[in-house]
C-alpha cells in the first residue's frame, strides 16, 4: 500500500492503536511503540517449574507453562486482550501470537512442541465473535514458529462467560465438562494449548484433562496473559 493511499485512508478512517486507543502514525502498526515499551512482560523464564503450575494442579503431564504478559486491570496486555475480543479486530490476535513467539521463541518455550491447539469456543459462541481469539493467537504463532495449529482436537460444550458467577468449586466441575476431545488420535505427540488469558486456570484445566486420554501425549500451557499470583 502506497504513504500516499494509507495517509488518505487514514484520513477518512483512523487507525488506533490496540493498547491505549490514539491514533496511530503513518509507519505505526495496530500498537503504537509507546505501548509496545510499556506492556508488562512476563518476567518468569524457568518455564518447566514455576508457581503457575499450581493452578493446573501440577498435571502430570504437563511440560511447560508460559506467558508473554502480565493481565492486571487498565494494563496494556488488558487493552490489548478486551480489543481483540470485543471489539472484533481478529487482525490483532494475529499479531499479538507473531509479537509474543518472535520475543519468546529464543527462551526454549516452545521447543520441541508438535501442535498449538487453540482452546475452542462453543458454536454459538463461534458465531456471535465471528472468530475464536485464541485460534487467532495461534496463527500467528505459527507464522514465526512453524509448528502447525490443530483444531480438530477439541469441542467446547460449555462457555467460560457463561459461569463467571459460580462459586471456584463450581466452576472446576464445570470445567471437567467444558471439552470433549475429538476421536483424533495424537498419542506420542506434545501439544502446546493457546488460550488469551489465564486466570484461574480452571479453563485451561478442563481443556488438559479432555485430552490426556491419549496415550504418551505431553502437553504445554501458553496464554497471551496471565493474572497475577496471589
């Protein structure tokens, strides 16, 4: 796209940044630098034994967990999460996976995984967004790391919004229940799973144990962000 086409576009429709919502220059990309310097990385390298492990209940099978950014309220990575999500922009997620593999691929986290799988959303989930956050994460990951996205594995049958209001062991018998594996079989494989934010980790969870009838299968966390400890 020609300087001068984009400066007229951009006059009749001004692009803001995902971040903090101003109005982006000319050479600037969906995040202005601003942004770009500020959002709160994860700080955390020792993937394969950290306290995030706790909120997966230390799963057996699990390899590693990682995050390229901390989720706190009015953050960066919050902004940058809420616009993908609930404003539509399906183009943000793509560069937020491209951002955080290309930052986070030299830490070894992604060493030796088969797959990203997306965690899924229901079909009428699928249908009101238009498109699945996290599978767009995942693209764009797999862009820079070469490692192929499968979403043949999973079935959501239950929506996370849907049970926000459940008491914490509520919503860890709902979790069991949220995904179904699919009839692929991945035995032998290392499984990497994508979701945008992790909380309290029973989403994720429900989404680990769906899968871990698969003989040998390893597994890996990562989310965009992730809430703080504590």
């Amino acid at each position: 796209m020609s300087r001068l086409f984009r400066s007229l576009l951009d006059l009749l429709l001004p692009r803001t940044c995902g971040g903090c919502g101003r109005v982006l220059a000319l050479d600037e990309e969906l995040v202005c630098p601003s942004c770009l310097r500020s959002v709160g990385r994860e700080k955390l390298r020792n993937w394969e034994c950290n306290p995030y492990f706790a909120r997966l209940d230390a799963h057996e099978s699990l390899v590693r967990v990682g995050a390229f950014a901390v989720y706190v309220r009015d953050s960066i990575a919050a902004h940058l999460v809420q616009r993908l999500k609930y404003g539509r922009h399906h183009e943000l997620g793509l560069w937020m996976g491209m951002w955080a593999a290309r930052e986070l691929q030299p830490t070894g986290l992604f060493a030796g995984v088969d797959a990203l799988v997306p965690l899924p959303l229901t079909p009428r989930r699928l249908r009101w967004r238009g498109f699945n956050q996290s599978e767009k994460i995942a693209e764009g990951m797999s862009k820079v790391l070469g490692i192929p996205v499968r979403t043949d594995l999973l079935r959501r049958t239950l929506d996370r919004e849907s049970q926000t209001h459940f008491h914490a062991d509520r919503r860890r018998q709902n979790a069991a229940l949220a995904f179904e594996a699919t009839d692929v079989d991945v035995s032998g494989k290392h499984l990497m799973l994508v979701d945008d934010v992790m909380t309290t980790g029973t989403t994720m969870l429900g989404a680990l144990r769906a899968l871990e009838g698969n003989a040998d299968t390893r597994f890996s966390v990562f989310v965009f962000a992730w809430t703080p400890l504590g």
